[in-house]
C-alpha cells in the first residue's frame, strides 16, 4: 500500500501605473506632428491565488487464488481573485505631439500642447471608468480503480483474466463578480484614492 499526496500554493500580486499615448486619436498634420492627439492613465491592483491538493492511494495484495489491486485518487485545483481594482483616466486637453523618430524602436516625443510634463499632472486627468473584479473558482475530481487478476493454464501456457471497475466523478464551481463604472460626474486622478480602498 502506498499513499502520495501534494499540495502547492502560488500567489501572484501585481501594482500597475501606466500611461497609455493615443496618437491615433488625433490628426497627423506631417510624419512628425500630431495634433489633437490624447493620453490615458491606467491604474491596477489585483492579488490572485492558486491552490492545488492532490491525494493518491494504490495497493495490491496476493491471495493466493488472485491478486487484487485498486487506486483511490482525489485532487483539488482552487484559484481565488482576492481584489482586482483597474480605473481608467483620460485626458481632460487634447495634445500636440512633436515625434523623435531617431530610434525608430524607441521612439519619443514632446509635447507642444498643452505644455511640456502635461501627461505627469494628475489634475489634468477624469476617471473614465473603473472595473472591480473578485471570484472563486474551484475543480474538484475524484476517482478510483478496482481490479482481480485471475491466473489459469490454457494447455502448456500461463495466462490471466483480469476484470474491474472504475468510477471517475468530477466537478467545477465558480462564483464572482465583474463590475465595470463609469461616473457621472467629473472624478479627477488628483481625487482617487491611492490604493483604491473604500476605507482609507
């Protein structure tokens, strides 16, 4: 008889500030000037875990006139979104875009409108919206094996009949939520919370 069993846990956490240019949005006046252009900036904070449990139990027993064995496994994936805050805020001006297309793999650009270091300024940005996500998924899965071996002669050979059953049963749950705002009224980046959290 033999008995095996696993358990890992992984967390996975993530900050995120990024700022998104959008010179699709504005017009292209020469290959190097952008007028009317935009700029976003997104905000995230999620933390997401991950456990996993297997168990494996198996033996085989001689007796005699057969041989018996059998397997009984369980096993438990869990993941669980403990908090997902992404609010999107967009820029109140339209932008003027001077490109620097010198490295063409990196390029860089200034800003000639509203004025240099604009995209730095959290007063200058609205929330356009902002998404909560929580759930909890897990999977489930039980199986197990039973099977007799029957040794016979069939003239000058050896041989065995084997027969069995196997029962297999699985199972998958997931609850949450997905919630996606936008406000009505005008929610400045100067104005948000630094850590999205209703109670600070």
């Amino acid at each position: 008889i033999s008995l095996k069993a696993l358990h890992t846990t992984f967390e996975d956490s993530e900050v995120r500030q990024q700022l998104r240019a959008r010179p699709s949005k504005g017009k292209y006046t020469s290959p190097t000037v952008i007028t009317g252009a935009t700029f976003e900036r997104l905000q995230r904070d999620r933390s997401q875990t991950q456990n996993i449990t297997s168990i494996l139990a198996k033996g085989d027993h001689d007796l005699g006139f057969s041989v018996l064995d059998y397997s009984l496994s369980y096993s438990e994936g869990k993941e669980k979104q403990n908090w997902y805050y992404s609010p999107t805020f967009a820029g109140i001006d339209k932008v003027d875009y001077l490109l620097n297309l010198s490295d063409t793999d990196i390029p860089t650009w200034t800003i000639t409108k509203p004025g240099a270091n604009y995209e730095l300024d959290a007063t200058k940005f609205k929330m356009s919206d902002i998404r909560w996500q929580s759930y909890v998924t897990r999977n489930r899965a039980f199986a197990g094996t039973i099977n007799i071996k029957l040794p016979y002669s069939l003239g000058n050979y050896q041989s065995e009949f084997k027969f069995g059953g196997k029962y297999d049963t699985r199972n998958k749950f997931r609850n949450g939520w997905d919630i996606k705002y936008s406000p009505t009224g005008t929610v400045l980046m100067s104005q948000f919370l630094g850590d999205y959290k209703v109670e600070d």
